[in-house]
C-alpha cells in the first residue's frame, strides 16, 4: 500500500482500524462462548456423587477482556513497528 502512495499514517489507520473494530465486536462474543464452553465442561463432568456450581465472577470477564485488549495493542504496536521500517525499494524489487 505505501508503494501505492498511501501515508504511513493512512496505512496505520487502515490496519489499525480494522485490528480495533475485530477487537471490539469479537470481546462480547468470545465471552459468550467462554461462558458456554465451561457450562458443557461442566455439565458433562457433572454425576450424582457430586456437582460442581458454575460460578463467573465479573472479575473474570474483565481480566479475559483486558488480556485480550492488551494482546491486540501488543500486535498493532508491531504492525506499527514493521511499517515505519518498511523499505520501499525492497519491497519493489521482491518478486511475487
């Protein structure tokens, strides 16, 4: 794209953009599904001897989404990183 003539900074809002959107509309739905994987899990270990109460607290949820929200910042930081040494020749001369 900067072959192209786009801006670092057109480029970094692109993937950037794009990387912060996925982030926050995949954060409900993972933990919805979380939720869902350890009610089965629990669910099948479940017998008449014993049962085990499926308990989440918030605490939880917010440590998933902050680990999760830390991790997508860790990675647009080295797309950021990648992009500002970008050697355009370089890039040119590489065949497809």
């Amino acid at each position: 794209m900067r072959v192209l003539g786009f801006t670092r900074g057109e480029i970094s809002f692109i993937l950037l953009g794009e990387l912060a959107i996925l982030t926050v509309l995949s954060l409900p739905f993972g933990l919805i599904l979380g939720w869902s994987l350890c009610w089965i899990m629990i669910r099948n270990v479940q017998q008449d001897i014993f049962r085990i109460p499926l308990v989440v607290e918030p605490s939880t949820y917010a440590a998933a989404a902050a680990t999760v929200i830390v991790a997508s910042i860790l990675s647009s930081l080295v797309v950021r990183s990648k992009l500002d040494h970008l050697d355009l020749v370089a890039v040119l001369k590489a065949p497809e």
